[in-house]
C-alpha cells in the first residue's frame, strides 16, 4: 500500500519541478538579450517561447530590478524602448520612477501621454 502511495507522489514532485526549472532559464535568458541591448534575439526567443513580454514582467528580476530598470541600467535603449511599446500603459507608468535613462524616461513619457 505505501508503494502505492510514493510512487505517484515522486512522480507528481518529479513533474512540478520542471517548471521552475525553465522559468529561470526564461528568465535569464530574457536577461541576457536586454543587457546585450539585442532586440532581434530578445524578440526571436520571446516568439519562438510563444511569451508575450507582458505576461512575465512581473516576474523577472535582473539583478534584483524589474527589466525596464535594468535595461536603463545597462543603456539598453532599443530593448528597453521594445519593452516600453509592449507594456499597457499603466505599467509603464508604475515602473516609470525605475527607470534612470533619459531617453528610455522620454519613450516611456510618450507612451504614458498617448
């Protein structure tokens, strides 16, 4: 009766764990494109993935920043402008004191203003 019980619970543990596991290669790859300030990769992954960059903002930090902070951090400007015209609105404008670049400020005022 118990190896009834652990097989499947090894199993369910096995499977959960995947997951996690490519969640943080996303996450650092991600990373990587924006520090590279490599649009066209940055896009290819996030397509080939099938990711929109507006379901996982929230949940990738680089180097303890949200992406638009990093980007600014590192003068990612083209993949930080990307990043600016794929986030609602509203998003951009929560984040918008994060941002240290004058001109990522200036894409991210434009897109807040319409």
């Amino acid at each position: 009766m118990k190896k009834l019980l652990i097989v499947p619970a090894v199993a369910l543990l096995s499977v959960a764990s995947i997951p996690a596991v490519h969640a943080a290669d996303i996450a650092q790859s991600i990373c990587e494109y924006v520090q590279a300030d490599d649009k066209g990769r940055l896009r290819s992954y996030l397509k080939s993935n099938k990711i929109k960059i507006r379901n996982v903002f929230d949940g990738v930090q680089c180097n303890g920043q949200n992406l638009l902070a990093f980007a600014s951090e590192k003068n990612s400007l083209v993949t930080g402008t990307l990043m600016i015209n794929k986030l609602p609105r509203k998003k951009v404008e929560g984040v918008l004191a994060s941002i240290q670049s004058p001109e990522l400020t200036a894409a991210a005022q434009k897109r807040i203003n319409g």
